[in-house]
C-alpha cells in the first residue's frame, strides 16, 4: 500500500535496492535532506491517534529514544530483531510499528531477545514508536479501517469493547453467497490461507472486523447482528459459537490482518513533515 508521496518503497520484504540508492544520495548530499524532530514525530502521532483515549495493554507513543533528528522512518507491523536490522540497513533514524517492545506482564528483565533488540535500537540510535489499540481504530488510517479498503468492506458501524470493531458491508453493495466466497475473497485479496467455520448456510450481507487476536470480539459480532466475522486468529470456542449461532467466523492470519495500518499512518505523518517514509513487510506465516 503506498499512501504518501515519499514512500519510494511500500512492498514485502526488505527495503528495495531502490529506497537504499535514494537513501544514499541523501546521505551523501546529493538530494537536500528532508528533517523531523523526534518529538515533532510524537506530536503528530499523538494528535492523529489520540492513545489517551484508550486503555491499552502496553505504553504507546515513542517507546525507545533514539537521535533527536528524524529524515527516514521505516513502518512495520512488529519491532522484531529483523525490521530493526532492516531499519539500520536503510538508515531510518525512527521505526513505527504495532507491535512494541514492552506490554504488561512482561517480566522487565532484559535479557535475550529484548537486549538484542534494545542493543540494536541503542547503537544505532533509533527512535521506537508504538502504537497498538489506537493504531487498530483510526477511523480512516487505522488496521481495521485499511483492512477494510482492502477488502473492498464500508464500515457503517462500531461495535465491541471501546469501539475496536468494524461493522459493515460490502462497497457499493451486494453480497457475498456463502462463507466460502468470503472466504475465497480474503485469500485472494491477503494472499493467505483463511480459515474459517461457516455456522449456517446463509448468505452474508453484514460483515463485522476486527483485526489480530480478536476472536474475543466475536460475541460481540454475533450480538451486532453480523452474518460474518472477520478477524486474524481463531481459538478453540468460536467454531461452537458459529454453529450454534448459525454466524461465520473467519480467521485470516494476525500479522496478514495488521499489515496495512502502519505504513499508513507512517506514510500519512512523514507526508505531512516531510520526511522520508518506507514500509518494510517481514514476513510471518500468523
Ligand atoms: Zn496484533
């Protein structure tokens, strides 16, 4: 998805050869560099995803300070051990991903796979930021409302715990025949197996998502008058709650579901300052 105007490399996998080139003649001058403050980031992050309004499982906002001059942010959907090397590769002074470093529960020892990630960031000295549910809910640049575009989905309608899930329908209307189709229209459109459990034949006109590890909002759906739910995970209870409900369940995958809302607001924000913006995609069969 390429939404700004300086993304020169928006596709899966590591940075393209092209986006380092660029990233080189910048280094070496022959472009006039493009700059951000660390915090002019925060600021504009804040104001668009607004994180103060939501109760959250992990601080969002700049979780790792890094250089305070910002020319380069990579987006990504996880700050793995990977995107951070990939970042480095690519020169970015900042990385805004999904899902942070730090969530409760969490024992706060740093050891292992936390120091070599924080030991990557450190080094090199590049800002971390995170945003986790309000990167889900932005209503226009968000996981579950880039989902939807991608799905060709019009939401019409929120539902579930603070508002997290999309209510909807297809755009420009219709309907999908069964389940199946549905579920042949995620594949197509993710390029990932679905896997899903139909509840009744029926045909589906109100879809309902949300994106990653949602199947807990799947009673929700039900009780929202959804024909289907979408989201990236399944557990065991909501194959029963599908058929005893007569409601579809599908599960597309957590990582293919939560790939879109990043480098859109990314791409959004560095448009707006300025600055230069790529989307690195490293792939993850969830
Ligand atoms: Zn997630």
């Amino acid at each position: 998805m390429r939404t700004d105007p300086y993304a020169v490399s928006a596709g899966e996998g590591v940075a393209s050869r092209r986006w380092l080139r660029l990233a080189d003649n910048r280094a070496f001058g022959k472009l006039p560099p493009r700059m951000a403050t660390a915090q002019q980031l925060l600021q504009t992050f804040d104001g668009l995803l607004q994180p103060e309004n939501f109760k959250d499982y992990g601080p969002n906002g700049l979780q790792v300070e890094g250089s305070d001059e910002v020319q380069c942010i990579v987006s990504g959907v996880t700050a793995s051990r990977a995107l951070i090397e990939a970042a480095v590769q690519a020169r970015a002074q900042a990385i805004f991903v999904h899902h942070g470093l730090f969530w409760r529960g969490q024992d706060g020892r740093v050891t292992g796979w936390m120091k070599q990630r924080l030991a990557l960031l450190l080094k090199h000295d590049i800002n971390l930021f995170a945003y986790h549910l309000p990167l889900d809910a932005h209503p226009e640049l968000g996981n579950n409302a880039q989902l939807g575009l991608k799905l060709g989905l019009e939401a019409t309608a929120r539902f579930g715990e603070q508002a997290l899930g999309f209510l909807g329908r297809r755009r420009g209307g219709g309907s999908f025949a069964s389940a199946q189709e549905l579920a042949a229209h995620l594949e197509i459109n993710l390029g990932r197996h679905a896997t899903w459990v139909e509840g009744a034949p029926r045909q589906i006109d109100k879809i309902a998502w949300c994106t990653g590890g949602a199947q807990g909002y799947f009673e929700s759906a039900i009780a929202a008058g959804a024909d289907a739910f979408i989201t990236g995970e399944i557990s065991e209870p909501q194959a029963h709650y599908a058929r005893e409900c007569g409601v579809a369940f599908l599960a597309c995958g957590h990582h293919a579901s939560e790939r879109y809302g990043a480098p859109a607001v990314a791409g959004h924000v560095a448009a707006e300052l300025g600055i230069q913006h790529c989307f690195i995609d490293i792939e993850n069969p969830a």
